[in-house]
C-alpha cells in the first residue's frame, strides 16, 4: 500500500547523500580557490618588490580585523516630547555614532 512512499523516501535519502557530498566537493573547491588567490597576490606582492603590508598600504586597505565600536552608555533623562522637531538633536548623535560605526567597520 504505501510502495509508492517507500520509493520516494529512499529516493530522498540517495539525493541527500549526493547533495552532502557535492557541498563537500564545492567548499573544498572554494577553499582551494580562496587558497590560490591569497598565493597569487603574495606573488604580484615579491614581483614589485613589495611586502603584503606595503601592498595593503599602497592599495589603501585597512587592517583586516576592525576595533569594535565603542558602546556609549545613555545618560539622557530627557523626554519624548512627541514634536520632531524638538528632539531633532538626538537623530544628529544617532546619525554620528551610525557614522562611526560604518567608518570602523570598512
């Protein structure tokens, strides 16, 4: 009675195993990949006679591992007044700290 279901659960499990083995395949290739390139770059690095630090300096990259932003604690007793225009003030400061936090990150 349920031949049909059987068929298609162990159909299912095949495909599963291929899928599996076929995201090991693509992850290894892309980690081969990222691999070659980071050699490649060394090498055009040695070939002008440049250091990767004077390469990354010369490209203008930043250091890879950005600071994390600084976590500023809210003192402010102040009140929503519910007018715009009255609490305008404050969407300067969010808009500076968001500035900060793009700027360190990139």
């Amino acid at each position: 009675m349920f031949e049909k279901l059987t068929r298609i659960r162990a159909e299912h499990e095949r495909n599963t195993v291929r899928f599996e083995e076929a995201r090991a395949k693509m992850e290894e290739s892309a980690a081969k990949l990222k691999e070659e390139e980071a050699t490649a770059l060394v090498g055009l690095a040695e070939k002008v006679k440049m250091t990767p630090e004077q390469l990354a300096e010369y490209l203008g990259v930043k250091d890879e591992k950005p600071s994390a932003p600084k976590k500023k604690k809210e003192t402010s007793n102040k009140v929503d007044s519910g007018d715009p225009v009255k609490d305008s003030d404050d969407h300067g400061k969010e808009n500076n700290e968001m500035e900060e936090i793009l700027n360190g990150s990139y």
